[in-house]
C-alpha cells in the first residue's frame, strides 16, 4: 500500500507567518517564513496571538502533493516540496500555493533519474525564499538545485549529479538551500574528479542571482554514511 500524506493547511498562513506584503519589489526585503527553520533559524516564531491548537478536521484547504517538505511562505504564496506519479512516472519537484485559497499557482516537476531512493521517500528538502529578491530555491532527491521567481520563471538549474558527482541514497536524504548574502549554499556527499574526487560530504555556495559557483568546501574527514544534515548559520565564539 502507498502511503501519501496530504498539505493540510488549518489557517496556516497565519500560524507561520500572518504579515505579508502586498506585493514584491527588489527595494523591500521580503518577510515571512523563509526557509525550514523560520526567520531566525530557531525553529520558532515569535508571533503572539497564534490559536493553541488546530483542528485537523476542520482545514482551511488541502492539497494533494505528498512527501516530507516543510512549507514556506512569503508575501501570500506556500511553496513546499513533492512528488506525483509512481514508478516511471514518478517526478519530484516544487509546488506553489495560494495561502488563502489554496489554489495550486505553479509546480516544477523533474523525472526521478539514476536514483537509489526507495519507498517513495521523495521530497525531503525544503525550498528556502531569498529575502531580498523573494526569489525561490529547491534541491530535489535526484540532485536538482534550481532558482525559480516568485511566478514560477525557471533563473537558472545545476543537475548536482551530473556537474558534481553528487551520490543518490536508499533514504533519499537531501539537503535544503540556505540564503547566506548573495549566495546560496547546500551540500551532499560527492564523488569528481581531482580535488574534488574522493567522495566527501561537499558545501557548495552558488551565487544566488546567476548560479555561478562562487565556492567549494571538503570539510571532516570520508563519510560513513548519508546525512541527514541541512546548511545552517550562526556565530561562533563571535
């Protein structure tokens, strides 16, 4: 039996991030719930007000585009990760809702291509939202790291697996995009050529606006095992 799990959205533009702008211009940063760990990377938000409990019953709206994702919203659009289809037909991607209707506004979706990902373990990353440009980033299990507009205009795609040697997994286990300035950096156990051959768990940094590689880390020692780790950023003895 597939087992599918359902966005189930009860008033959650209001639980995540209730203050959005109207519209998005390059001059005012953009607010909301940005990426999988909220605006401060804490896991929390500091909103007041919020109800104490939700109703799974009773939602706002449902959408059927299944997988492990966290949401993500900005100026009045969702974006999460998912999949449809089976077996061939199968393809991963991201999707773009309307928060308060629910309304399916885009989706970007890629067949699932010399992949080792079983169980229909699909969709584990989340997109993260540049808060200056609203612009939207998303990695996908078969190592699609793509830049898309709040519209859904394709920027620019790096296919990890075939540029970088990016490895597949069992687990499915992919990495979420982190907005740090002008860059955005993600990570994944690879295997190249020269420096960049031994297989090792790499940080890769692009510039957000071209995607250009702007840098390349090897740090640690040979990987025993996938991670489940996603990029974070904080200070340190700063």
């Amino acid at each position: 039996m597939v087992m599918k799990n359902l966005v189930v959205l009860v008033a959650a533009g209001c639980l995540l991030a209730p203050a959005f702008t109207s519209s998005i211009t390059h001059a005012v940063p953009v607010n909301g719930w940005l990426n999988w760990r909220g605006p401060e990377q804490i896991g929390m938000s500091r909103e007041t007000g919020l109800p104490d409990k939700v109703d799974p019953k009773n939602p706002l709206w449902l959408a059927d585009f299944p997988g492990q994702s966290t949401p993500v919203i900005a100026n009045g659009k969702l974006y999460i990760m998912g999949y449809l289809g089976e077996g061939p037909d199968l393809q991963e991607g991201v999707a773009c809702f309307d928060t308060e209707t629910g309304k399916k506004l885009w989706q970007q979706l890629y067949n699932d291509f010399l992949s080792d990902t079983v169980y229909l373990r699909y969709a584990t990353a989340t997109p993260a939202i540049d808060p200056e440009t609203g612009n939207v980033f998303a990695q996908g299990t078969q190592g699609i790291l793509a830049s898309f507009t709040p519209d859904g205009k394709l920027l620019w795609k790096h296919s990890l697996m075939e540029e970088f040697g990016r490895l597949t997994f069992p687990n499915a286990r992919t990495a979420s995009p982190l907005i740090d300035g002008d860059l955005v950096i993600t990570r994944g156990i690879t295997a190249n050529w020269g420096a960049q051959g031994p297989a090792a768990d790499r940080f890769y940094a692009f510039d957000k606006k071209t995607g250009e590689l702007v840098w390349a880390s090897s740090p640690g020692d040979r990987p025993k095992d996938n991670s489940f780790s996603h990029p974070q950023l904080s200070w340190h003895k700063g």
